[in-house]
C-alpha cells in the first residue's frame, strides 16, 4: 500500500467541503481546495526541479501556504525542512549546507542575503511572504491542480527537523511517512478528536508540536483549525465559544491565567486544552482547573521521537506528570551508566521505542549510533520516573543533572520547592562551576514583585526540607527566565551568564 502521509490523509477526508483551515481574516479553506492548492504547489516544485526524495527548506512565516507547501513537498515525495523564523542568516548557511535542499523558500525581504548560500549548496531560491504571497504562490497559481501523490514507502523520509541544540550542531533529525502517519493515528485516538473538533493553532509551525501534533491531527480527522500567525491572549480567549481544543506550550496556559476574561463561563463549549514541549508547572495546572474547571492534558515529546506519552483522556490528569505512554510505543527508564531497566519509582534516563522515533540523524551515523540503541530505543537524553500508578515523571534534562561533591542533584525537586513559597513565580535550578564541589547548586529566583522575598528567606525554607547537599548555595533573582520560543528555560544560558559566581 501507497504510504504516502498525504495519500493516507487525503483517503481519511469524508467530507471534501468541511473546512480544513481558517484563517485569522475568516478565510475557509475547504479539504478539496486543499486538495487542489497542494496539487499546484506540488505541480511548482516539479517545475523547479523537485525530485523525490529532495530536501524542501523553508524559512517562512506562519500562513495557511506554508502548510500547504509542506503538504505539496509530501505529496510530490520530497523531504520538508522547516527553519525556525529567528534564524540568522549564519545559522540558516549552515543547515542549507547540510542539508543540500533543492528548493529554498524564504520571506522576499531576505531572499536577497541567502542567495549565494543557497546557490552555493545548488539550492533554488523562491520566496514566500507573511500574507502568502512570492515567487513560489505565483508559481503555483499557474500551475495545474492535478497531481498525483507520489507512492512512498513507510520508511521514506517525509521532513528533516533540525533539533534546537543547545550544545554542538544542530542535528536533522530524519522522519518518515510511517513515523508521522502512526503518531497521528495514536494522537487521536488517545484524544478523541472527531471531525466536529475546531483547533485554535496558534503555534508556531517550523516546529514537531505546531506543523506535526497539531495540523497532522486535525487534518487526519477531518477536523478544522483556526489559523493563527501568532499567540494572542484576547484572540483565543475570544474564539474559544466555537472551538473545541487548544494546544499549547505553558507559557500560553500561565498568560491566558493573566487575563480577568478566563473563567468558566467563556471555556464552556471548549473540550480539551493540551500542554507541551516544556514542562507545565503544577500550580498552572491546578490555578486552571480553578478558574475553567478544565484540567490541562499534559503530554510529551520530542522532535526525533513525536509524542510518546500523554495523560489520559478518561481518567485522572496528574499535574506534574507527562502520563503513560501512548499505544504502540514503549517507554522504560534506564540506569544511565549500564543501560539496565530500573525499577518503577528510580530516576533514571528515559528511552522510547516505537513507530513514532525517528530513522536517525541526517548524515551523522556517529550521533545516531549514540543515541538510537540497535534494538530500536531511543534515548531521549530526559531523565524522569514512573511513578506507582504508571504515570512518567520528568526530572529534567540528563545535561541539567547537578552532581554537586559527588552527590546527584535533580533541579526538579528543588524548583518544585522553591515555587511553592510565597513570594516566588518561578525558579530554575542550575549548577555552577565550584572549587570545592565541582558544581555548586544554585537558585535563579523570578520574585512575585521587587524585593518580595530575599536569599535568606529560601535558603531558612528549605532548611529541613531538603538534604544540606541539595541546597542552594546561592540564591540568585532575575526579572524573568530566558526562554526559547517553545517556552523551554535556556538553562544554558543562565549558565553563562552566572559562570563565574562561586570562581
Ligand atoms: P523538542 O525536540 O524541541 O520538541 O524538545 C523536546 C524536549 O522538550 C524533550 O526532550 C523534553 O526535554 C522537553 N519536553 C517536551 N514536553 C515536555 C513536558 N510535557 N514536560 C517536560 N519536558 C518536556
């Protein structure tokens, strides 16, 4: 069988007049004009050249053409590589060179900088505006909307998500049609999405959780999406009497509880609100279901893995837990030394087998040995628990680990009780470099005002309540945490900035 994700896709829609997408200016894009929009934009790629199997790289802005360019690269057997928009130009030179794409589309205002990288890795350079305007629309609009989907295979490359890398090069994590398709299928099931469900979109698309999760699984239900370029408090909050779901990173929950408008009354007709990509802190979780009566759906996931766990649908949503893993995939937590299984309830590194995780790492067999085992597991690099219940813990980034005098500290526990004092928004953990420990546990502290708590009135909390080697030496404060656009904490950065406190 044809499994090509487009054709599974395509063969799933019922109804080709619902509305596939809506855009922020009310526009509805039928499933059938979506049909005939990524058949003339598969059509333009032919015509410049797009073979199957060739790498498509767009650095574009969220439009309702951008997904349809995915699609067309799907559907024409190509590889889609979208590039995060806050990409440099020394940054896009590099994954170009990489990657080697036939096809780079860019917005028209920097079209002009990337050039001669592109053209230099025999790329074709067409452009793509915010409003979905350029040289790639204008070839698409002439050309036929007929094509047909290229047969693919389940292991066939599909797209090539470079992952955010804090450390070393960014590595394109290579996913195939059988990866996508089967993680969609196990989404949607274990979320119950029907047809009848409309999504607020308001991620960003260059990313797993906003081209992926979201569009993937809304367009396999035959469901709709409202389109929006941005996240946008009030627009959301205004939308939500006629959509059903929300996807979101936490950032998105804890500013939504910022405004007066969120209650009861106005999540009423929404059915599920969806939290990932960084950890949802607790108290979110539970000031949510205060306000909305709605618990938050934690779920996790990676790039190289798509979603491997989520909290139940029927059944207890646990704040603080990522939930058990989704049908099909396996997940164990192993000794980081010895790669042995450990109990349920021991902290150890997580690693996910399954038809979700990726074929590896685009020209690096190395890295992809490293990471992905021989017999199919992946490891995340995440280090978390089961707890008695089954439900996954995440501890953190096995690089955040803090190994303070010999002893292992899991920032986690120590963030956890930090943000639960009065005075605190939120913390991160880091270690630091120290003479005498060889890292020195620290506390960056967001206050809840100027001055609303001081160094010693943590370090007296947490006297008692937590071992003397878990507690901070320091206790730094900062306006806010640095954040990528994810909503993940860049611990690193906090890193740097603090690197020389204890030298
Ligand atoms: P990315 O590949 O950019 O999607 O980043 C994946 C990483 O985000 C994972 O390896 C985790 O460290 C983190 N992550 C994703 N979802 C969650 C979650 N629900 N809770 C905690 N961390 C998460």
């Amino acid at each position: 069988m044809n499994a090509n994700l487009f054709d599974i896709l395509e063969s799933g829609i019922a109804d080709p007049e619902a509305t596939a997408i809506e855009t922020a200016a009310g526009e509805r894009i039928s499933y059938g004009d979506l049909a005939g929009r990524t058949g003339r934009m598969a059509n333009a790629l032919v015509s410049l050249g797009v073979r199957p199997g060739d790498r498509v790289a767009a650095q574009v802005e969220k439009s309702v053409e951008a997904i349809i360019l995915y699609l067309a690269t799907v559907r024409a057997g190509a590889v889609f590589l979208p590039l995060n928009t806050g990409y440099t130009p020394a940054e896009i030179d590099y994954f170009i060179g990489d990657a080697t794409p036939a096809v780079f589309v860019c917005d028209p205002a920097k079209a002009d900088a990337l050039k001669d990288a592109a053209n230099q890795a025999g790329a074709q350079v067409v452009t793509l505006d915010a409003g979905g305007q350029g040289s790639l629309t204008d070839a698409a609009a002439d050309a036929p909307a007929d094509f047909a989907t290229v047969p693919r295979d389940k292991d066939d490359l599909a797209a090539l998500l470079y992952t955010s890398g804090t450390t070393g090069r960014s590595k394109g994590a290579m996913l195939t049609h059988g990866n996508l398709v089967s993680n969609t299928t196990a989404l949607r099931e274990a979320w119950h999405y029907t047809p009848d469900d409309v999504l607020i979109h308001a991620l960003p698309i260059f990313h797993t959780h906003g081209l992926f999760v979201a569009t993937n699984v809304t367009l396999f239900s035959g469901a709709s999406m409202i389109f929006l370029p941005k996240f946008d408090p009030e627009r959301i909050i205004g939308l939500m009497d006629r959509a059903t779901v929300l996807m979101g990173v936490p950032t998105f929950y804890v500013r939504l509880l910022g405004d007066d408008r969120l209650n009861r009354d106005t999540t009423a007709h929404m059915r599920l609100f969806i939290s990932g990509s960084a950890p949802l802190l607790a108290e979110t979780h539970r000031e949510w279901q205060a306000r909305t009566g709605h618990a938050i759906l934690e779920r996790y996931g990676m790039t190289e893995t798509n979603m491997n766990a989520s909290n139940p649908y029927e059944g207890d949503r646990i704040a603080g837990t990522v939930g058990m893993p989704l049908p099909g995939t396996e997940i164990v937590v192993t000794d980081p030394e010895t790669g042995a299984e450990l109990p349920r309830g021991e902290i150890g590194m997580i690693e996910v087998r399954g038809p979700n995780v990726f074929k590896g790492y685009w020209q690096m067999p190395e890295k992809t040995a490293a990471e992905l085992r021989e017999n199919g597991f992946f490891i995340t690099g995440d280090l978390g628990k089961f707890d008695e219940r089954g439900y996954l813990h995440i501890v953190g980034r096995g690089k955040d680990l803090i190994i303070t005098g010999g002893y292992n500290v899991y920032p986690k526990e120590i963030e956890s009780e930090i943000d639960a004092l009065p005075g605190v928004v939120e913390s991160a953990v880091i270690g630091l470099p120290h003479r005498d420990f060889g890292e020195g546990v620290t506390a960056v502290i967001v206050p809840a005002g100027a001055h609303a708590i001081s160094e010693t009135d943590v370090l007296a909390a947490l006297e008692g309540r937590l071992a003397k080697f878990k507690q901070p030496k320091r206790v730094l404060f900062v306006d806010e945490l640095p954040r990528n656009t994810m909503g993940k904490v860049q611990k690193n950065l906090l890193r740097d900035q603090f690197g020389d406190l204890y030298r």
